[in-house]
C-alpha cells in the first residue's frame, strides 16, 4: 500500500463504506457521519446519524463495521 495513489484510495474507501452503510441501513436518508477511521480490516464510524422512512431518528456513537474481502 505503501505505493498506493491516496486519491484513488480514498475513492475506494468511501465506496466501500457507502456499500457497507447501505448494507447496514438500506433505507436510511439524511446520513450524518462525523468522523470515519477507515483500516484495512474495519470501519469506524464515530458520531453517525440518519433518517429512516417511518420517522425515526438512528443516533450512534459508535459503529465498528468490518470489511468485505
């Protein structure tokens, strides 16, 4: 990884979370993260909020959610 462009890593980090999340809360709206540790084997995501259609409100401190391989 060490010669890894950052960019593109990134790219393929936020896609990964995102399939990761919608996995997680398929019908979520209005998804609110406020920080995101991301390492080769998990996800951490700190401070996350979303919407869900029937009304209510998901708050989370603290989500650790693993990778995919």
């Amino acid at each position: 990884m060490g010669n890894a462009d950052p960019v593109q890593l990134g790219i393929e980090t936020a896609e990964a979370l995102q399939q990761a999340l919608a996995e997680l809360l398929p019908d979520a709206m209005n998804v609110q993260i406020a920080t995101v540790n991301a390492s080769p084997d998990q996800f951490e995501v700190l401070g996350l909020r979303a919407d869900l259609p029937d009304g209510s409100t998901v708050q989370r401190s603290r989500i650790v959610i693993p990778r995919r391989r």
